[in-house]
C-alpha cells in the first residue's frame, strides 16, 4: 500500500519529466526515423491503403463525433430509430457508417481482409469479440442458467477469436471477462476484495503498511472476535508467512484470498466468534458461479498458450475491476511463467491505478512470474460518473484530463524500469504519449522489435500513427473487433464518446484525410495547421 503523499511525489516525479511535445519529436525522432521528422503527419504514406470512398467515410463519421449532442444522445437516438425506422434500415445505416469504420465484421471469418491489409503495413492485430454486458442490462429475475449457457457459449467464440488470431504470427486476441461470468458476481467479488483490503488499514494502526502482532491482537478484541492470546498468534503466524513479525498488504491479500474466505475461520461474516461479522464472502450459489467461469478461463488460457497467442484481458468498469484484476493475477500465476500469454489492463483516468500498478508488479517480481500489461487512458468515464453519483461513492476518475496524462506517463515510466520482468502495451492515440514511450526505449536501451514493448489503437483511428510504426519496426497493432451488430452496439457508443473526448487528435486526423481526399481529388489543400500535435 502506497501513502497518498508517496504516491502524489512519484507521479511529480515522473510526469515533470515529460518534455513539450516539440522537445519529444527532436529527442527520440533519430530512434523512429532517420528520414522524416513528421511521419505522423504524412496523410499520403498513412493512408496508402484506403480507398476514396473510405476516406470520405472516415471523414464523415469523425465529424459526427465531434457533435456534442449527438454523442450525448447516441443511445436513445438508436433506441428511437429502431422503433421509428426498424430494425432492417437502422442496421443498414449503422453497418456501412460507425460500424465499417470501427468494427472489422460480425464474424471471426470476416475480419480477414482486414487483419491482411494491416499485416501488408506492418500492423497486427487483436482480436476482440466486441460483445459487452454490464450490471445496467440485467435484473436480478434474469434466469441465471440462461445466463450461465451464455458464457459456455462465449468460450467456443473465444477459441474461434484465438485460432484467427493464430493465423499471424505473435498474434492477440482480447477477452472480457464479463462474457465468461456474470456480471453480478464480478461486482459481488470486487465489493469483497474491496473490504478486504480496507479492512487491512482498520488493522494497521499507525499507517506503517505493516501489521505488528499488538495491533492485530487490539484489533480483534475491538471487533468481537473472542480468543485467547495463543489462538491470536496463531491467526497471526498464518498470515506472517515469511515470520518476520509483521503482516504486510501482499501477505494480507494472499491469505484472505476471496475463493479461501469460507475456510478463514474468525474473518467471514457468519462465524460464531465474531459479534459483527467481518468480512463478507461468496456463498455456495457464488461460489460455485466463480467456478465455473475460472473453469473457462483457464480452458481459453490453456488454447492460448497452446497456439502461442497471447491471450489480453480489457479492463472494465470499476465495480467490476479488482474482481477482474484478481483473476488476470490468476492466469498469469499459471501460465505466465516462461511466456508472457496473458496480459492485464490498467486504466491511467482511474485515481489508484499507480498504486494498484506497483503493487502487481511487485508481486509478479515476488512470485517469479511474467507481467504483462496493456496501458490506456481509460473508456469508461461517463457511465463510471453517473453510477457514482448514483451509488454515492466517490468518483474514481481522475479530476481533470491533465491528471490522466500524468497518471498515464508515470505509469508508462514505472513499466520501462521494470522491463526485466514486463511485457507492454502502449494502447494510445495520444502522440505526445507514444514519443514519450519511444524516448523512454531509447533511454533503457529498450530494442524496438524484441524488447516486449508494443504500440496499440482502435480499427478506425490514428492510422496516420499505425501505419508510421509498423513501416518503421515497431510492434504495433490494431484491436479488431467483432461480433453481431446489435451486440457490438454498447462498443460503438463508447467508440463515439471516446472520439469525442479527444477531439483534439481527431481533429488533426481529419484534417490529414480530408487533404489526402483533395490531394487525390486534385483539389485545393487546406493550409491550416493539423493540430495532430494536440497534447489531449
């Protein structure tokens, strides 16, 4: 557990280093480039492999999301427009607008075009099935059983996603974890490990991060727990198991493991020794939920590993996350000891991620496995404010913008430093962002191809950044989804908010395709500034 002070001076420390964008271009370029300065405004080189039409569509579709009320209203506008227009002509708008600039097809099958056009330039790709569920969706008389042979299904969906991803070498696929259990459980999982670790501070007395043995005997007396001075130690030699008399945070979480709950006598909420009731823990029916889905992650994690294919885990709404980030940590216990097959999610906007960042890197160090992590900003922002507000507890996003990049760039230099032991994604179109990562190669003697740093943006965006990196030798992707239009709904929605939360690149993006459409159009080029060196 990191204090909130350490934590404020490490994120100063890391993101005053972080040049001006034109300070960035001059240090690192000779790393990038021996022969441009500007590749990533070289709208003809980006865009070699899109057709006119494309363009135009890409232009169009950039400019609706730039329309605040559009974006803010998308989803009931769609809701409206199935019930006015139906079903067949709303899907026909959305199939040849949003949904053929931001999705690769509804089938693992169909992507392949795509995924060969990107290998052409020098740009992987991963694979998502772009489905998504969320708490908001389901009541609590949804048929649980329904529910369940709808994440058997998934999994035959998944192992589909991973023999596409096969077919090219060094290949992703991403997976969420909502589509293999149900999102009440992940939610009831996150509120456990939640007051489990807020019960480690109600242990911690004094604020050293450790707990001495008088606190944890105080403690106990003033929560109920009724025992004897021996019964006390001996709780206590269970937890301290590397006997230097204290009980650290990673000491704390391993032992109050939320699968082992039922059996941790004196710390669950139906014990007869406790007055209170402690901790909350899955009954038999969650129990058995949790499971089922480990059950199919670890048969998805298995095949991925057998294919070589390395197996990403999106990140999530908060409510679901630290459930999600204890499974990530058990896949990567058993299947990332020699390769690095499953890869985590950290969300640079949400106000602990360095802390939660630090601490897994820790204990991948400790326990001698590979971690392997994508990094990005974060997608989540409105529905995470407004459940907030709704549930009263405080918002998790960062305060402003500027805070997210800082988050985001001390995030970025805490993964360099520990390469040893790390494989990561870049996931950004923030070009500010990527020189930085490029600079921070530089400077750890990072090699650009084998050194396990990769670049990532969504299908759709940024090609002008894409398309530079791959002809350049970096590792650079693009995450490809798919899936039923309907399904991938919820994913476009927040394709649009996100567009229009960084407006700013798009703007520049746009202003290099519309002057590629003139440029093949013979037309007069705007003589503006792209903007494409917006810090946003």
């Amino acid at each position: 557990v990191i204090p909130k002070a350490c934590l404020m001076l490490a994120l100063k420390r890391h993101c005053l280093r972080v040049p001006p964008i034109h300070t960035l271009r001059t240090s690192c370029w000779r790393y990038l480039s021996s022969t441009s300065s500007r590749a990533f405004d070289d709208g003809k080189a980006a865009f070699s492999s899109k057709t006119t039409p494309e363009l135009i569509r890409a232009s169009m579709v950039f400019s609706l999301c730039s329309m605040d009320s559009l974006v803010q209203n998308s989803g009931k506008l769609l809701e409206t427009s199935y019930k006015v227009f139906g079903t067949r002509l709303t899907n026909f708008v959305v199939r040849h607008t949003f949904f053929a600039q931001f999705v690769g097809g509804e089938t693992a099958d169909e992507i392949q075009p795509t995924m060969r056009k990107l290998r052409e330039n020098g740009v992987g790709s991963i694979l998502d099935f772009a489905a998504e569920a969320d708490l908001s969706s389901i009541t609590p008389q949804f048929d649980e059983e329904i529910e369940e042979i709808e994440c058997d299904r998934n999994v035959e969906i998944f192992l589909h996603c991973i023999d596409a991803a096969a077919t090219s070498p060094g290949g992703f696929a991403a997976l969420k974890v909502t589509a293999l259990g149900r999102p009440i459980l992940l939610e009831r999982m996150t509120n456990i490990i939640r007051a489990t670790r807020n019960l480690f501070k109600q242990f911690d007395r004094e604020n050293t991060r450790e707990i001495t043995f008088r606190e944890f005997s105080v403690t106990l007396e003033e929560l109920g727990i009724d025992l004897t001075n021996p019964e006390q130690k001996k709780l206590f030699d269970r937890f301290d198991k590397k006997k230097s008399g204290t009980i650290d945070a990673y000491e704390w979480t391993e032992y109050l493991r939320i699968e082992d709950l039922q059996v941790r006598a004196f710390f669950t909420e139906s014990h007869k020794k406790s007055q209170k009731g402690i901790l909350p823990h899955l009954n038999e029916k969650e129990l058995r939920m949790f499971e089922n889905m480990i059950a199919r992650l670890n048969k998805v994690a298995a095949y991925a590993a057998e294919k070589k294919v390395r197996l990403m885990i999106d990140a999530e709404q908060s409510y679901f996350q630290l459930a999600i980030d204890h499974t990530v940590t058990l896949l990567q216990r058993q299947f990332n000891k020699d390769f690095p097959v499953i890869f985590g999610t950290y969300q640079a906007y949400l106000k602990d991620i360095y802390k939660r960042l630090h601490a897994d890197i820790l204990r991948a160090r400790k326990e001698k496995f590979h971690f392997a992590c994508k990094l990005v900003r974060g997608a989540y922002m409105n529905s995470e404010r407004i459940r907030s507000q709704e549930k009263s507890y405080r918002d998790p996003i960062q305060d402003g913008i500027d805070d997210t990049h800082h988050s985001y760039h001390a995030c970025l230099e805490l993964l360099m430093e520990n390469i040893d032991i790390s494989d990561i994604m870049v996931a950004s179109h923030n070009q500010r962002s990527i020189l930085y990562a490029i600079e921070l190669m530089e400077r750890h003697g990072i090699d650009k191809k084998t050194g396990g740093v990769f670049f990532g943006q969504l299908l759709g965006m940024s090609d002008n950044v894409s398309f530079p990196l791959g002809h350049q030798g970096f590792n650079v992707f693009k995450y490809v989804p798919y899936g039923p239009i309907q399904e991938v709904i919820p994913y476009l929605i927040r394709r649009a908010e996100e567009n229009h939360s960084i407006a700013g690149i798009l703007k520049g993006e746009r202003f290099l395709i519309r002057n590629e459409i003139k440029r093949r159009l013979k037309l007069p080029h705007v003589k503006t500034s792209s903007g494409t060196n917006s810090s946003t």
